[in-house]
C-alpha cells in the first residue's frame, strides 16, 4: 500500500472515529454511566461489533453491486415492504435530524451565550450551507476532525481516576446493581439503539457509492467500518466512564446536553470545556447534516431519482429538495421548544423499533449471489449477521413498553 | 410491521406530554412520586454545586456558567411551582412541604448562580451542596 493510501485510509479512519458520537451517543452513554456506573459497558462492545458488522456489508453491497442498500431494497424486497422501510427510516431520520440541530443550537448558546430560538435557524441556516458548498469528503472530514476534540472525554476518563478493575468488570455482562432491572433493560436497549442508528448504516451505504468505491476498496472498507467505529466506540466508553465517575457518586442524572461537558471542565478548566463544546457542536452538527442526507439518499434512491452530492443541485434537483425539505422540516421541529434531549430519547428508542426493517435487507442482499457473485457472506459474516438479528428483534419489541414502564429511564 | 404503529405510538406520547406538560390543575403526589421528585431536584442541586466548585476555581466560563445554569434553574423552577399547588396523598404532606422549601432555595440559589461574583461563589456551592445533602 502506497504512503498516499495509507494517509487516506488514516483520514478516513480519523473521520470515522471523529463522526462516531451523535446526540443519542452522547445522551444514552452518559445517563447511562451517571446511573449504572461502569456496568453498562459491555453493551457498547455489542453495539459497536453490531455496527461494524452491518455496514461491512453495506459497504461491501456498494463496492460490489455499485448500489446502495436503500437502492436495492425496494428491488429486493417490493414496494410494499420497502415503502414500509422507507416511512420507518424517514420518521426516526427526522426526529434524530431535529434532535441533532436542536443539540447544535445548544452548543452555539453556550459557546455565545445569544438565545437558544435565535441560534435555531442559525444553525440550520449554517448546516445547508455547508451540505450545499462543501464536497461529500469535505463534509465528513470537517465535522469528523473537529468532532476528534470529543478525545477530550477519553483523556478526562483516564485524568478523573477511575477504578480501573470496576472498569474492566463493566465489560462482562452480569447482574447489576443501582437501579431497578426494567430501567437497567431500557438502557441496554437505548445504548444499543444509540449505536446502531439506521442512518448510520444508509449514510455509510450512500458515501461508498458517492466515493466510487469498487471491489478494490474492500479491504478499504473492512479497516474503515472495523477500526474507525472500533475506535470511536471508546468515546462512548470514555462519556460513559466520566459520567460514572463525576455524577454517579453525587447523583446527578445528565439531562442537558451540557452537563457532559462538565466532566471535561472539572477535569481540565476552562480549555477542556471548551475542547468538549466545540466537539459536540461538530459531532451533532455532522451527524444532522448525516440523518438529513440519509433521508434525501433513501427517497430518491427509492423513487429512482437522480441522487448524489457529486451531482450538480440542478441535475439531481428532487434529490437537493429533498434534503432541503427535511432540514426545513427538522428546523420546524425545534423551533416548537421541545427538548433535543428527550427528542433524542425517544428518537433512539423508535429507531430500535425500525432497525428490523433496515437490517433484514441488508442481510438479505449481502447474501444474494444475482447482486454480490462471489462476494457474498461468509459464514463468520453470517454468523454475526444472523445473531445481530434476532437480537435487534428482541430489543425492537421490548424497546417501547419498557419506554413507558420506566418513564423513559426515570424508573 | 412495526412502521405503522410509529404513528400511532408517537401521537399517543405526544398527547400524553402535552396533558402532563399542561400543568393543569394540582395533582396528588404520591411518596414514589414524591422520591422521584427529590432525586430530580437532588440531581439539579449536586449538578449546580458541582459548576459552582468548577467556576470557583476558575475551570468555567462565564458563559458557559450563565446559560447552564439558567436550565438548571429553569427545571428547578418548573419543578418548585408545581409542588406548591400539588396535593400530598395521605402520610406524605410533610414530605410535600420539605420539598417544596426545598425546591424554592434551590430556585432561588440556582438563578443566582449564572450572575454570582467571584465571592458568592463559595456560599452558593455550599448552600446547593446542603440542599443536595438535604434531598435524597
């Protein structure tokens, strides 16, 4: 591999990583660490292989089939069942979308201080700028560079002392303690929910097509999906560590986006605030501009228009209204006051309820021979695959009653 | 299929926010409503002296201080109205009254915090330290 080659496959694993930690991340994992201290952990390991796991396979469909996966669900699964999908995924896009804007106003008043419903269409206004001006691999190299200062929550982790074989007993599933078990079992499901966000997996999708991936990029695609989401699961262990050691011992349940933030200012001052700010403006900030541009990418890839930010607007102009309209409608969204926190919440937990729907085709047309030929699943891919999926199952049909017998967590 | 239903449930979410966001009338807390109550306000009180400490010792920024702490104070407040006009169920007024005083200091406290000098700073860390000590 060529030293050019290694500097992209480098930049697009830093962006990975950088691009890992959304709202949901954010909001789950640090509830999650203030309730249930480091016990939890395990659950990020499951998540995070899940996700790996999952778009290994939809980056090997768009390197194979040089089509994304919403492109050949409706193909593969028919119009009713992928209208099904299509409706799923657009709800939860949008409520995640309008979580996330809401998450970047947030961020840009406490940075400024100006009011929360003047920054809201700021925000907007600046994210489909920057979706319009700036090329596809700009884009995530942006908000996946500058989403990297959220590393300030790993060093904070190691700074804060934590005790590291408590640490490492959070790894092993078990019996729990600090909670009752259907508030430990609404975690499970948030955490996983968290990092295993349909769009994720559409975005992935959609940007190995935009970045005319082919067979060569495979292996691009195996080190991409392994070790930058490998890698950026340790920000969630790092959000979910320092909330177990600042707020557990004190009892304070995060339920501001900024309370985070204060694990890295009690560790470093004013720079690491700072550092834990302008990290959360550029990971939720590139993740609305992600959730919006996955909901363009499904309906047009749906409805078979012309799609792609490679495109000129004019030439894929169903595609570019598209995500306009669902920026508009997101921006419609916050602006009616509703907190991006508990939006957050109950996006993550809908989105649960939607993962079936997005990976059953996935697993579906990775293992057909008419698109992938030779490049089908292997057994280990399978075995994974399949596992994930009865597990997904499970938590999509436990995700809404356990929602609502623990009051969203409040026990 | 699930998507049908996403409808459907979040429209049966959203109406139940907006009855319990409406504030209508006062309710009857129950003791498990009553604890629940504490903890959010303990919460609330721990999170503010914690910011406190931090902007104490020079580790905050003054807006970062002013604007944080207005939402603690802001929930704090929501918080502190509604258990004035609730109603205790049977054997648990007095814990009603204790968090109600509770919840008015903490308000109070917290909406000082955003503009507070460098001297207050001490004093309102330690009276949202004692609120915290004082709440389950």
């Amino acid at each position: 591999m060529s030293l050019k080659n290694v500097l992209a496959v480098a930049l697009g694993i830093l962006s990975a990583i950088g691009g890992f930690v959304d709202i949901g991340d954010l909001v789950f994992n640090t509830q999650a660490g203030a309730t249930f201290g480091f016990q939890l952990l395990w659950v990020v390991v499951i998540g995070v292989v899940g996700i790996i796991v999952y778009s290994e396979m939809c980056g090997r469909v768009a390197a194979v089939a040089k089509r994304p996966v919403f492109d050949l669900v409706r193909e593969r699964t028919g119009f009713g069942a992928g209208l099904a999908t299509l409706v799923a995924s657009q709800v939860v896009n949008l409520m995640t979308c309008a979580a996330e804007i809401g998450g970047v106003a947030i961020c840009l008043q406490l940075l400024s201080g100006l009011p929360y419903r003047v920054l809201i269409p700021l925000a907007v206004a600046g994210l489909a700028v920057a979706s319009w001006v700036l090329p596809f691999e700009w884009i995530e190299r942006v908000f996946g560079y500058l989403g990297l200062c959220l590393l300030v929550f790993a060093v904070a982790a190691i700074k804060l002392h934590p005790d590291w074989g408590k640490v490492a007993h959070g790894f092993v599933p078990g019996s729990h303690s600090g909670g009752s078990l259907l508030v430990y079992l609404y975690f499970v499901v948030g955490l996983l929910g968290a990092a295993m966000t349909p769009y994720e997996v559409y975005f992935y999708s959609s940007g190995a097509v935009e970045d005319g991936w082919g067979p060569k990029e495979l292996n691009l695609n195996k080190v991409t999906a392994t070790i930058g989401y490998g890698l950026g699961g340790f920000l969630s262990f790092s959000l979910m560590i320092v909330a177990a050691v600042l707020f557990l011992p004190q009892g304070i349940d995060p339920q501001f986006l900024g309370t985070p933030a204060l694990t890295a200012e009690h560790a470093f001052g004013k720079v690491g605030l700072l550092l834990a700010l302008v990290g959360i403006l550029f990971a939720v900030g590139g993740a609305a501009i992600e959730t919006c541009f996955s909901g363009a990418y499904n309906t047009a890839q749906f409805f078979g228009w012309r799609w792609g930010k490679r495109e000129r607007p004019a030439a894929a102009s169903r595609f570019t209204l598209a995500w306009l309209v669902i920026f508009a409608l997101a921006f419609l969204v916050v602006i009616t006051g509703y907190d991006p926190v508990k939006l957050t919440e109950y996006s993550v937990i809908f989105s649960v309820v939607a993962l079936p729907l997005t990976y059953l085709p996935i697993l579906l047309i990775a293992n057909d021979h008419t698109y992938m030929g030779s490049k089908t699943n292997g057994k280990l891919a399978n075995v994974f695959g399949v596992v994930y999926f009865v597990v997904i199952i499970a938590i999509a049909i436990a995700a809404i009653p356990l929602m609502l017998v623990t009051h969203g967590g409040q026990g | 299929m699930s998507a049908p239903k996403l409808p459907v449930t979040a429209l049966g979410i959203a109406g139940a926010l907006l009855l319990a966001a409406s504030g209508c009338g006062s309710s009857t807390l129950s003791p498990k409503a009553l604890s629940q109550e504490s903890k959010s306000l303990k919460s609330l009180a721990a999170e503010g002296a914690l910011l406190a400490r931090d902007a104490e010792a020079g580790k905050s920024t003054r807006i970062f201080r002013r604007v944080h702490s207005e939402y603690l104070y802001k929930t704090a407040s929501k918080s502190s109205t509604s258990l004035s006009t609730a109603k205790a169920a049977p054997g648990a007024a007095q814990e009603l009254q204790k968090l109600t005083k509770l919840a008015g200091e903490l308000s109070a406290d917290l909406k000082h915090l955003g503009d507070a000098s460098n001297e207050e700073l001490p004093g309102l860390a330690r009276d949202l330290e004692n609120v915290a000590g004082k709440l389950e």
